[in-house]
C-alpha cells in the first residue's frame, strides 16, 4: 500500500467561527492553522480564503497572500485551492486562483443541492471548462465527486479527452444533499473508479472518521478539517485542524500505514510528471 496522505481542509467557505474559532479568516490565522496541520502530518493544504471578515472570497490577491505566507513556513507543502468557492459564486470568480502557479485545485464534478434553499453549480460545460483550463496550466485537479453520478460524469469525460490521467478522486461524502457516508457508500464510490486512480475520502461531519479508516484500510487517502466537520469527538470541538489530523495519524498508526510527506505525496499522485514550475 502506498504511504497515507493527508489533506487538511482548514477553512472551507460555509463554516465559521461562530460554529469553532479555530476556523482561520485572516491571513495569519490561515498560515498557522496550515503549519499546524503540516506538522501533524497533513502533505496537502485544500484552501478556501476569507475576508478579514469571515466573508468567503476566490480574489486571486488573497489566495496569493495566503499561499505566500503558507509557503514561508512550510515550503514544501502542497497547496490546493478551491474552485469550488462558496455556493453561488460565477465560474470566473471561481476559476481565479488557477492564475497563480498552483500544483492542484478542485474541480467539482457535478451540481448537488447543498443544505437548506443551496444548489451548488456544476454543470457538465463548467466541468470541462475548469478541467480544460487545469490541464493547460499543468493542475493536477483533485475529482470531487459528492455522490456516483459525478464519477460517472468523470469517467464520460475522460473518455471524451476533456479529463486526462492521472486521476486523483476525491469522495465528499455527508454533505446534506450529497451521497451519505455509510461504508456501503463508500465501497459503492470506490468500486466504481478505474483501479489506477488514486482516491481520498472526506466525511462531512459524524461521517469524518468512521470513513477515514475505512479508507486507511483499504489503500485509500483522507481529507480531515474544519471545512468538514468541527469536533475532535462526540461533542468536542476541536482545538484548531492539528487536532484532526493528529486523530487520522493515530488511526494510520493502528493500521500500520506510514504518513506520506509532501514529496512522496507529489510521487504518488504523479505531479512531479507534470513538469511545470510552481513558485510563487
Ligand atoms: N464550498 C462548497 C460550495 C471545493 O472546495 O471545491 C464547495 C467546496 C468544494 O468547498
Ligand atoms: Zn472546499
């Protein structure tokens, strides 16, 4: 089995400090809840920025800021913004931070409802426009599949040339309007790649960690984070993302699965083969 790696999703778009306070807003509350998470044993920071405000934003100035101030204190770590932003954002607003120099970035493979009066956006023409612009800039996209009908979308386009390999995946599964997270879930998500794709499992909420072994077990990677869920256990927040990953770490351990760094993160996935420059 290939070492585990580790995404953190520190921030996310819809969680606030209201709900943790550990969720980062500023610039400096960004890059310490990243270093934080890399030293825990994270290889991948999923990045979202705010406003000061706690306001979701996909301004590319922002973004640069915090790459910048990540990569200051942990210069090999692997960045991935979001193109996903907040619900309701247009596909340009969203696709913004792939102007910078960036390794990976989500791309969402399908439109779902997203709790309450929520539909997040994407259709079959801003799939392809995101994967098209990814794969000219050399960005490796992470494949959000929120339910099966994405993957299916996923392996209709990469038939059709507008997905190409490697094919890194990823199951967000919990999201209220997206596919539950129980293991027949993700047996049924996992079954349904092709067997050289990579894939990682991110539980929203109680899903978190039930699903992160199941994937620890069975080869797969895992994304932990405020993004996702805010408790370290029943009814205990977690004391900032470190928190989170520490417990997927322990977990690892009890399966004897090494925790990947950065580098061998960038081997598995293949993004050292994309042989583009990414300094900012
Ligand atoms: N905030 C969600 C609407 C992504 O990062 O690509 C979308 C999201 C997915 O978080
Ligand atoms: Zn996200």
């Amino acid at each position: 089995m290939d070492k585990l790696i580790i995404t953190c999703a520190i921030s996310g778009a819809e969680v606030t400090k209201e709900h943790n306070p550990f969720v980062p807003y500023t610039i400096e509350e960004v890059a310490n809840e990243a270093y934080e998470a890399y030293k825990a044993g994270a290889s991948i920071i999923h990045l979202h920025v705010r406003n000061d405000d706690g306001t979701p934003t996909q301004d590319k100035n922002r973004f640069e800021q915090a790459i910048r101030a990540i990569k200051e204190k942990c210069p090999d770590v692997i960045i991935q913004p979001s193109t996903g932003g907040a619900v309701g954002m247009s596909r340009d607003e969203r696709l913004q931070p792939t102007q910078l120099p960036i390794e990976m970035a989500t791309l969402d493979c399908g439109t779902l409802n997203f709790g309450g009066d929520d539909i997040f956006v994407n259709t079959e023409n801003d799939i392809k426009h995101f994967a098209q612009i990814m794969h000219e800039k050399h960005i490796l996209p992470e494949l959000e599949c929120f339910e099966k009908g994405h993957i299916d979308m996923v392996l209709r386009l990469h038939k059709k040339g507008f997905i190409h390999d490697p094919m890194h995946f990823s199951f967000v599964l919990g999201v209220n309007g997206g596919m539950s997270g129980e293991e027949r879930d993700f047996i049924f998500m996992k079954e349904s790649i092709p067997e050289n794709c990579t894939f990682s499992v991110a539980g929203i909420g109680r899903y978190e960690f039930t699903l992160a072994e199941l994937s620890i077990a069975q080869g797969g990677h895992v994304r932990v984070g405020l993004e996702d869920n805010i408790y370290v256990s029943k009814g205990v927040l977690a004391q900032g993302n470190k928190d989170l990953v520490l417990k997927v770490v322990e977990i690892a351990r009890k399966y004897g699965r090494e925790i990947a760094t950065p580098e061998e993160a960038r081997k598995i996935l293949k993004i050292q083969e994309m042989d583009y420059e990414k300094t900012l």
